[in-house]
C-alpha cells in the first residue's frame, strides 16, 4: 500500500523548527525513483474528475511534485513563493502560521480570470499556507478547483480551513 510506503519512508525531525514541533522530512522520499512515480500517478488518480487548468505549487516542497503533477495533467505549473523571491510584479498575501508569521506572494500575471487551480503542498497542517494561496488565487480572479497533498495531519483540522474554497482536499497519508 502506497501510504504505508510513504510512512515508513517519512523522516520524523523533532524540535524543527522550533521546540515542540515534529517535521515531517519528505527528503528520503526523493531519492527513491519508482516511489516519486508512484506517488505522481496516484495524485493524479485523486484529481479524476476534476476540472484542472493550472497546478500552483507552495514553495518549497510544493514545488516538488507540483511539477511533476502538472506535468502528468499536461497543465502550466505556478510557483508561489515566500516574499522577495519572485523577480516579477507580484501580489501578496500575509499570514500566520504555527510557528510564526510570512508573507506569499505569485507574478501578477499567474492566473487568468475563471481559471481552476489546484493547489498543491507537500503538507497540510493547520492550514494557513494554503488559505493565503487560495487568496492569492482569488485575488487574480482564478478559483481554487481543490487541493493535492503528501501528507495531512488531520489532528491539527487544517482542511476545515479550506471548505471555504474548495471540498476537494486530497491527501495520501493521514496522521
């Protein structure tokens, strides 16, 4: 089973990045090849159904199998990124999140009027990230089509936090 995989490969980092916290590390994940395949082709499998224009990743680990996922559904890929990292004019969203506060930002010219993005991260925490993309998108006049993840952590209710934009939230492993 595909999420039995990813746990076992998972790499727990305690106290990062600050005391309390434990990360989940999906770093071991990327150096095995026929997983990172196996888990491209089961997000795509999730997303049947879903009208989908354009995947915008969260930096940084959103990017990395943003691109691939939108490779797969033969869509453009849109970075969002922290503040200052985008050499375009851009818009911005601030926010907080479990361990302190940030600012996203994507190009002024990310996202035409009316179309569906999916969102995608590697992680789905509280879920403050995610709602400042999703008012990123909206700012631009697109709309959140759902949301793609590696890992939820379900006890921290971040997916309440995104019914306001989408229902569909998809995850491959739970905590």
């Amino acid at each position: 089973m595909l999420a039995a995989k990813i746990k076992a490969t998972l790499r727990d980092v305690p106290n990062f990045p600050k005391p309390g916290i434990i990360f989940k590390d999906i770093t071991p994940i990327l150096k095995d090849p026929a997983l990172c395949g196996e888990i491209t082709s089961a997000l795509v499998l999730q997303l049947n159904g879903i009208k989908i224009d354009v995947v915008a990743g969260i930096e940084s680990r959103g990017f990395l199998f943003g691109l691939a996922l939108a490779q797969a559904l033969d869509v453009p890929f849109v970075p969002i990124r922290k503040a200052g990292k985008l050499p375009y004019k851009t818009i911005q969203q601030s926010y907080e999140l479990e361990y302190g506060s940030a600012t996203l930002e994507v190009h002024e010219d990310a996202f035409g009027a009316g179309l569906q993005v999916l969102i995608h991260d590697d992680l789905l925490a509280t879920g403050g990230t995610v709602v400042a993309a999703s008012q990123l998108v909206e700012q631009l006049g697109a709309q959140v089509a759902g949301y793609s993840f590696l890992i939820s952590l379900g006890f921290l209710n971040g997916k309440e936090r995104l019914s306001s934009f989408s229902e569909d939230v998809y995850s491959l492993v739970d905590f």
